[in-house]
C-alpha cells in the first residue's frame, strides 16, 4: 500500500471514546501518521466550527472526535494547538464565545488541547497559485511543524460539497472570508482559489468526522444524519473525493476537485483511489438530500450552453422568513456585497447585487433565509 495515495474509510458507530480511539489509532498507524511525529512538535489541528452550535447539530467537527485526535497526539509528546476562525468578526471575544458554545473549552480540559485564542495573523506567498497568490491566514496555521485538517460530512449550499478542502478556508480571519467571496464571485474561481489555499496552507492529513453529517441545506441550516463513517488520508483532494461519494455526489460535480484534477493533485476518478476498510458501495447513502441551492446533477450530461442556462435557472436566490427573522444582522454582517439592509428590525435581501453565494444562510443562526426555487430567473 502506498500511504501517500491511499483512503481510508472506516465505520465508526458513534463519539464514544472506546470507538474513536479505535477507528482513530487505527487510522493514525496504519497511514504512518504516528511516525510522522516526533517529540517536542507543534501540531496544528484546524476543526470545522463554522458557527457556535451543539456539537449533537452535526454541524461542526465534534469535540470528542477532534480530542481523540488531540490525544493520540499529545502521547507521543507534540504540543497541540486546536486554532479556527468562524465566520462573522474574528476577535477574541467571538472565537472564545464560539469555543465556548461548541463544547471545545471543557473537550480542551478533557484531552489536554490548547485553543488558539490570540487572533494573530500571517501572510503566505503563492508565486504558483492560479488565482490567489497570497493570503493572510490564522498564524498557527504558519507556525506549527504539522497541521491536521479535521473536517465535517455536509452537503454546502454554494459548492455542494463541504469536507477537507472547503474547511481550510477557516484559517482565513474572519470577515476576510466574505471579502474573498466578492474576488472571486463565480463558482469556479472561488473553486480555484480553494485549491491555491489548500496548496498553500499544506495539511499534512485530512479527516473527516462523518460520523454524524449534515444533509440538505449545509452547511449550517440542513439536518443531522447518522452516517457512521470516517474517511482520512494524506491527499485531502482524494480523501474529500471518497467522501463525497460517501454521500452520493460526484467528483465531477465539485468545482474543487474538478479544478484539483486538473492540476494534476488527485485521482482522475473514484476508481483509481485505494480505498482502505469498507468497500464504498456498502456504505454508500444514496439518498442523501442535496441543497434547495443546487438542481439535478447535469454535470457531463447536457452541453455546455444548456448548462450555462442552467446555473441562471438552478442557482436560486435566498429569501428572508421574516416571522424566524430575529435582526440580529448577522447574515448582512457576512454579506460580501452588502445586499443586505434591516428595515424595522427584521433583514431584507437586495436581489439584483446578489452573487449567490449563500453566505447569509451560512451564517444565520435561526434558519431564517431559504433559497427559493424558481426554474426561469
Ligand atoms: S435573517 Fe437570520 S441572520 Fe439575518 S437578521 Fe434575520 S435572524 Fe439574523
Ligand atoms: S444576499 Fe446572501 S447570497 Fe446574496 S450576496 Fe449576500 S450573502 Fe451572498
């Protein structure tokens, strides 16, 4: 086996310490992660928190699996560091308050984790990028000998897919994010610049916390599901290519990956991956919900005018549910072209400006915006 170009896709049935200790050990030794550290290393681990939310919503990398990790770790004598920036403003008293509504200050206490609470911030050149050629990132994320991307199975309303890639666009600070948004407005772009980000930051392994996922409208406003997996590898590209498929969706129907294949970073197909544990086709959730964002997957079925019709007609725009709106202005705080004005405390969308990127659903935290459908814009 080559530890470089292998996945491995583990069943694991729940947070139980007994079971993430073992799926997780196993993962650890069987890819040589544990030879990889040594005594007195700073590990970066960069969980998916997107928002503050109980780690029983599915949506953000749970604590006890990001502390298992820690753990396993720390026994070899590296010092750890969990580091994140949600979205909305990134100060101490958000990431505190977001560490805190997680459950990550008391999985710190039980694994013996640090949080990187500080909101310093470094620059990294890209001469090699397609699109971005520098960022300015979380300084941990800069700083430590080994990072560890810990990512979450979710459906995501602008990109389909959510797992290793997508979560490295947490190390960007804060509202920085929505800032990129408006750079690179369309899907493809902002695909490549995920690429350019991930090339540049470098997660030396990639894991996926499927245990619980989330379906539909991800990344925050979908539904739990029990799915019980755990996918890893050193190729975050490859890695998320297994677990979108874990989920029902297609390689091909990711700009990321689509963009990763042409650079030549991942597996031309699913095919060509080795995948270690369970065969793919027995753990398969083939009626996993997609986004009311996306339609049909066209992709490689209809030509290309017809797709190009296609994106006006299926990239449907997001709605405010004034009676669930509370105007607590977070969706027009992540807006990246300030589209969104409160009028009589409740927000209101400016459709003609919007890039359709579904920040504002993103960042809601009373599932208060739907995408609405509509077939002829
Ligand atoms: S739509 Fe959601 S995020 Fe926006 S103001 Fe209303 S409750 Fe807050
Ligand atoms: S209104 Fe929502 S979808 Fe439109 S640009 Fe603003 S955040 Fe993006």
């Amino acid at each position: 086996m080559d530890q470089t170009k292998a996945v491995w896709l583990k069943k694991c049935k729940d947070y139980s310490r007994d079971s993430l200790e073992d799926v997780l050990s196993q993962i650890f030794e069987e890819s040589g992660v544990t030879k990889d550290l040594r005594k007195g290393m700073t590990v970066i681990v960069k969980p998916n928190l997107i928002m503050a939310s109980s780690p029983d919503n599915g949506i953000i990398s749970h604590p006890d699996f990001v502390g298992t990790i820690c753990s396993l770790v720390k026994k070899i004598g590296c010092r750890v560091i969990v580091a994140e920036s949600s979205g909305g403003v990134y100060s101490i008293a958000s990431v505190r308050s977001v560490f805190a509504g997680s459950g990550y200050f008391s999985a710190a206490d039980k694994y013996g984790f640090e949080l990187n609470i500080d909101c310093e911030t470094s620059a990294i050149e890209s001469p090699n990028a397609e699109v971005c050629k520098s960022f300015t990132v979380l300084k941990p994320f800069t700083e430590g000998d080994y990072i560890i991307d810990v990512a979450k199975l979710k459906t995501h309303s602008m990109m389909l897919y959510t797992g290793c890639v997508k979560n490295m666009f947490g190390v960007i600070p804060g509202l920085q994010k929505p800032q990129m948004h408006l750079r690179f407005p369309e899907y493809s772009k902002f695909g490549k610049m995920l690429v350019d980000l991930c090339e540049s930051v470098k997660p030396n392994f990639s894991l996926i916390d499927g245990i619980d996922g989330l379906e539909g409208n991800g990344p925050t406003a979908g539904n739990k599901r029990h799915i019980g997996l755990v996918i890893a590898g050193r190729n975050p590209y490859d890695t998320d290519i297994v677990g979108a498929e874990a989920i029902g969706i297609k390689m091909n129907e990711v700009t990321y990956l689509r963009n990763a294949l042409d650079r030549g970073l991942c597996s031309g197909s699913i095919d060509d991956i080795e995948i270690i544990g369970e065969n793919l086709e027995d753990v398969r959730i083939k009626d996993f919900k997609r986004p009311d964002s996306k339609g049909l997957n066209l992709a490689g079925k209809i030509p290309d005018l017809i797709k190009a019709f296609d994106g006006c007609a299926i990239h449907r725009r997001p709605e405010v549910i004034q009676k669930l709106c509370i105007g607590c202005g977070k969706c027009a705080e992540s807006c990246p072209k300030h589209t969104i004005s409160l009028i009589n405390g409740k927000a209101r969308i400016n459709d003609s400006n919007c890039i359709r990127c579904y920040c504002c659903q993103e960042m809601c935290p009373h599932r208060a915006i739907k995408i609405k459908k509509y077939i002829f814009g």
